[in-house]
C-alpha cells in the first residue's frame, strides 16, 4: 500500500526495542504523527537523522507531535544505541522488512543509485559530527521515506526517497508540521 497524501494511513503492528506488538494508533493517539522509515542504525546518514531528530524532539512534543523512526535494526542493537544517546522517541525495530513491504518502500537500484543527490554531502556532515558506520543490516541498498499523518490518521505529507539522502532533514519536518498547525 503505497502511502499518498491527503488519504488514511492504515493501522499497523509494531516492535521495539523494549516493547512486541504496539499498536500504531493507539500509541499516536490524538497528535500529528511523523513516520520515518530509514535504513539501519550503522549507517551514518541514519544515526544523523536520529540525532537531529533527538535534538528537536521538546519542539516536537510542545506542538503535540510523535515521532518514530522505522529501522531495519534488532532490538538488542537498538537497546544499545539508546545506552549511549539516549532516544527520545520510539525507534520501530523491522528487521524483517514487513514495515517497508507493507507499504511499498523499495530498495535502490544499485549501490550507485542510492549513492547520487546529497548523500555525500550528508556521509560528510555525519562524519564531521563524529559519527561512524556501524553494523550492516538488512538491505544495504534501502531507500528512505517520510510521512506525516494528522490527528485523525490522514497523510497530510508523503514522500519516498529517490536515493539515500533524499528525504527532509527533522528541521524541514518541523517546519512542515508548524505549516499544518498554523493553517488549521
């Protein structure tokens, strides 16, 4: 099921590091929701994703917004991550990719395709920022995507990436959730 805006997300089962089984809904709630599917937590670009995303969680949270992070991650390298950085948020742990064929998340072509736009910028950035690669896991050449759902679970933003690095920075995503509340 591919994810397009202005329609229903559907509901969906998930798994973290600490918790089987939540229910996506329910654990929304009532707030704007921000779903971001990324690749795995060793790869650089995604531990900046997440850092920038921990960074802005009080901004987040202050205007009643929740944020996942889907990882194709195990549990027991997500518990710890989370030793060291502290998450402010709940990472879905997809280590079978069920998440990402659910709704139509696919992988790159080749290594080189996942590999064009900004990532070399944003591999640059990460390794500035002191962040290195970590484990390999699930499908090295998995593309990104992003969505945001409103309160009553209507996507009122969808993107899929077109290579690695081709989705919206957290700030982006704030502004973009700042945008909705203001037009409300």
């Amino acid at each position: 099921m591919i994810v397009r805006k202005n329609e229903f997300i559907e509901n969906f089962k998930y798994d973290t590091a600490y918790e089987t089984r939540k229910d996506y809904f329910k654990s929304k709630g009532n707030k704007i929701g921000v779903l971001a599917f990324l690749r795995y937590y060793g790869c650089t670009i995604c531990q900046l994703d997440i850092m920038e995303f921990n960074k802005l969680s009080e901004k987040f949270e202050e205007i009643g917004t929740d944020i996942k992070i889907v990882l194709q991650s195990t549990p027991e390298i997500i518990k710890e991550a989370d030793k060291e950085i502290k998450l402010k948020f709940e990472i879905i742990c997809d280590p079978k990719q069920e998440l990402y064929e659910k709704f139509e998340i696919k992988g790159a072509e080749s290594l080189e395709a996942l590999k064009s736009g900004k990532i070399i910028e944003k591999v640059t950035e990460a390794k500035n920022r002191g962040l290195y690669h970590g484990e390999y896991e699930g499908n090295e050449l998995q593309l990104p995507a992003v969505f945001i759902i409103d309160e009553n679970n209507k996507v009122i933003y969808s993107h899929y990436a077109e290579d690695g690095a081709d989705i919206p920075r957290a700030r982006e995503i704030l502004d973009i959730v700042y945008e909705y509340i203001n037009k409300k």
